[in-house]
C-alpha cells in the first residue's frame, strides 16, 4: 500500500476530488447531507495523503519526488507528469488543511447545495493540480481549472454587489492568465531544449546545462510571467480586484480564494519564472521589492479605512502578500524559505478569519463595524477564535505568521533595507487595523439586538476553525520541520539566482 501511495499520492490527490465532482452528479440534489458528507469525507482524505506527504518526503535526497509521467500529445511534448519538492508539499498540506475547513464551514450552505460542492470541489482539483504538475500544458489548464468555479461561486452564493465583483475577479485573472500564457508558449518554443516540449524539469535541465535563454530574451519575457502570475498573487497595482472578490464571495469561497487561490500566483513565479529565466529574475525582482512596498503600505491604509470587516481582512491580505513577494525578490535561502512558509501561514490564517466572518454573518447579515459590537458576550468561542486570529495576522510570536514574517524581515535586509523598513511599519499598520476591528467587533457593550445570537457549540461547528488555529500554534511553536522541508526546494533556485546574479556582475 505503501509502495502505491508513493507513486501516485499525487494523482490520488488531484483524482480525489475530481471523483468527488463526478460523484456529486449522479446523487439527487434533495440529499444535501449525502452531498456534504461525501464532500467533506473526499477532503479528509486529500488532507490524509498530504499529511503522509509531509512526513514521508526525503529531505536528504531533496528534488521532485512522488513523479508519475504519461504521454499525453507526444508529438507536441505534452505529458501528464506530477512532481512535488518541498515547496509543492507545504502547498499541497496547506490545500488540504482549507479545503478540509471549508468544507465543514459549508454546513450551513441550504441554497443549491449540489451545485455549491461541485464547483468547490471542481475548484480544489484545480489547485492540487497546479501544486503539483511539472508539465506547462496541464499546469495551465489545472490553474484556469481553478479560476473559473471562483466565478460562479461567487456569482450565485455572494453576498451584496456579487455581480460585479465577480466580473472583475474573471476579468483580471482571465487577463493575467493571457499574459502569462503568452510567456509560456514563447519558452515552448524559445529553443532551449531540442525539441519543443512542455516537460518543465526537461526545461530546467537544459538551463542548468548552458542551454539557456539570452539575457536580452529573459528580459522581455520574464515580465510576460511576473506580470501574468503576479495578477493573481495579487501584486500592486493588479490588486484591486482581490478585496471585492473577498467580500462577496461565500464562507468557503472566500477561504480558498484567500487560503490558496491567492498563492498560486507566488508560486508559478517561484516553479517556473526564477529557474527558467534566472537572468531576467535578477534584473527585475529589485522593481518587484519596490512594487512590494505599495502592497504593504498602501494595502494596510486602505484596510485600517475598512468598515466592512471582509474588506479589512482583504485589503490585509493584499498587504501580506507583499511580504511574500519581498522575500521572493530578495533572492537569499532565508527570505524565500519565509516567503514560501508565510504563504502557508497567511493561508491558514485568512481562511479561519473569513470563515468565522461567515459563521456570524449568516445571523446578523451585515460584517459593518458600525451595526456590530460587544459580540464577545453572546459568541464567546467565536470572539476567542477570531482573537487568536488577528494575533497571529499582526505577528503575534507563537503563531506561525511570526516565524515567517521574521524570516522575511531578516532575510531581506541586507539586499534592500528600505524595502525591509517598509515592511516593519507595515508591520505596526496591521496592529492597528486588527486591534481596532478586534475591539468595534467583540469587545465593548453588546447591542441588544444580538442577544439571540448562537455561538459554535458542537463540535462540527468547532471542528474547522480549531483545525486552522491549531495548525498555526503547532508551526508557530515548532517552525523547524516545515521549514527545513521548504528550503530542500528552496536552496538550488536561490544558487541558480545567485549564480545568475554574478554572471551577470550585478
């Protein structure tokens, strides 16, 4: 069993709720408790084979591991092929964490409730298989695959102005996603290898053998990807269509949508644009530290402006990304391990955050910190919860967000100071924000008209949130083992940068 586990975690994991989408179809649609827990049992078991993914991977031996590769077009060098490192893995753990979270938050979902898992579970397939193809052709289709449930998710199941919040959601992504594409067919057709291919590690090798692109091409075609991938990161000033989608979108949506949704843009620069383009990477990731700057600073203003509280914690997620993207552009071992472990932290983070949003919403409908106050009282596990949230989304030491961002910051400074300043104020911007939202929200007298309302009691309700809190304890205290399987990914793109770098004597 084993042995098969081994060679096709990673298909089982995309399989999984692939089979889930395919099973809900045939299952009448007046059975909502047969839906949820086929839903939630195909979740646990992809959060199942990621946690013996995290134990099993061989740091020792490093590179991509689990790899099962199919012809697919031959003649066009296109091939199923599925690896993870140690960057794919904490991804993979981290979808299968919210993906597991979200599923239990969707308890409460009573309208079309067939539909509403399919296209979630239509949307999880998406993200596995971007977190764990090594082809460009089924890179690309597992990452449109993932976009395009986030529109009708939020379309049906959103909240006030859904409409066009989904609209601009589809609009940028499906724009950065041609910008992108345009990039990965010229690397298909660049002539780096001798036969045109989508086989990303065939792609890799050549570069590493001296079959790489010239410097005056990675120039103009590494922005095609940063600009393409970093859409979706989001990357300011591609930005604004990332808070709307946040605050219309359902429970669920809203925690896949900030938990992973948002990281596939980092990621897909970090598998794909900094070791095939290392040159390129080299010349432009010092405007990407300075772009960062506008993400934290600017993304935390407009959020400590927020009344809304969907919309506070999604301007602080376009905030956080920019540390993100700091530590990818500051190119040491220590920043992009934090870059790539803040992706998982802020993942888990944003997804208890906007599902204990949802949790009260579904009985005051509204989240305006004017209408609200004093919910502490009548919620207490609800008003822990997000409590512990907001501290390990201000950095809070003992909360996996802490560790990261202090790798960031660290990491960082000596390649750009100013940069890394920047990121510490932004640091005392989320404070304020969080604290304020924390008090208008939960603290203070309790209006009345809320006295009737109910807290999470059982423990299906409990379950997802101390899931997400729980997981950022265990890694706020313990950071070493995510860490250390993070940087066997991490260490050779960061050599190949730093040998780019001085090739190039910048």
């Amino acid at each position: 069993m084993t042995d098969i586990l081994s060679q096709y975690a990673l298909t089982f994991l995309v399989v999984i709720p692939a089979l889930v989408t395919t099973l809900l179809f045939f299952l009448p649609a007046s059975n909502a408790q047969a839906i949820r827990g086929v839903s939630c049992f195909g979740a646990a078991l992809t959060l199942v084979i990621a946690g013996w993914m995290f134990f099993d991977y061989d740091q020792a031996a490093g590179g991509f591991q689990y790899v099962t590769a199919i012809d697919w077009v031959p003649s066009l060098g296109i091939q199923y092929k599925v690896g993870a490192d140690g960057i794919s893995v904490a991804m993979v753990l981290l979808t299968g964490i919210v993906y597991l979270a979200g599923g239990l938050v969707s308890m409460g979902v009573d309208k079309r409730v067939k539909d509403f898992y399919i296209l979630l579970s239509a949307l999880v397939t998406g993200v596995f298989g971007v977190f764990v193809s090594l082809d460009l052709f089924f890179f690309y289709f597992f990452y449109e695959l993932a976009v395009v449930p986030m529109y009708l998710l939020i379309g049906y199941w959103g909240s006030a102005n859904r409409e066009y919040a989904t609209m601009k959601l589809t609009l940028y992504l499906t724009a950065g996603a041609v910008v992108a594409l345009m990039g990965l067919l010229m690397l298909y057709f660049s002539g780096i290898t001798a036969e045109p291919t989508f086989d990303l590690t065939a792609i890799i090798a050549a570069v590493d053998a001296g079959g790489g692109l010239d410097f005056s091409d990675q120039k103009l075609l590494f922005p095609l990807l940063l600009v393409g991938f970093a859409t979706i990161a989001p990357m300011w000033p591609l930005h604004t269509w990332s808070p709307g989608g946040h605050a219309a979108a359902p429970s669920a949506a809203s925690m896949m949508h900030a938990g992973v949704l948002m990281k596939l843009g980092s990621y897909a620069i970090i598998r794909i644009a900094l070791p095939v383009l290392p040159e390129g990477a080299v010349y432009w990731l010092p405007w990407v530290a300075v772009l960062c700057c506008f993400n934290i600073i600017y993304g935390g203003y407009i959020a400590m402006s927020q009344r809304d509280m969907k919309f506070v914690i999604g301007y602080s997620s376009s905030s956080h990304m920019g540390y993100v993207l700091l530590g990818v552009a500051s190119m040491s071992v220590m920043s992009m391990d934090g870059a790539v472990f803040l992706m998982f932290a802020h993942g888990v983070m944003t997804a208890m955050a906007f599902g204990l949003i949802g949790f009260f919403y579904e009985q005051t409908h509204t989240r305006m910190l004017d209408d609200l106050g004093g919910l502490m009282h009548q919620i207490p596990f609800v008003g822990m919860m997000f409590m512990m949230c907001a501290m390990a989304s201000l950095g809070l030491p003992g909360f996996a967000n802490f560790a990261s961002e202090l790798m960031v910051i660290v990491g960082s400074w000596e390649r750009y100071p100013i940069p890394t300043l920047c990121a510490i104020f932004g640091l005392v911007i989320g404070a304020t924000y969080l604290l304020r939202t924390l008090r208008e929200a939960f603290q203070g007298p309790m209006d009345p008209k809320w006295s009737e309302l109910k807290d999470a009691t059982t423990p299906m309700q409990r379950a997802p949130f101390l899931l997400l809190v729980g997981t950022l304890l265990v890694f706020g205290f313990y950071p070493l083992p995510l860490v250390d399987l993070i940087s066997t990914g991490v260490e050779p793109i960061v050599a190949k940068l730093l040998s780019a770098e001085a090739g190039l004597g910048l």
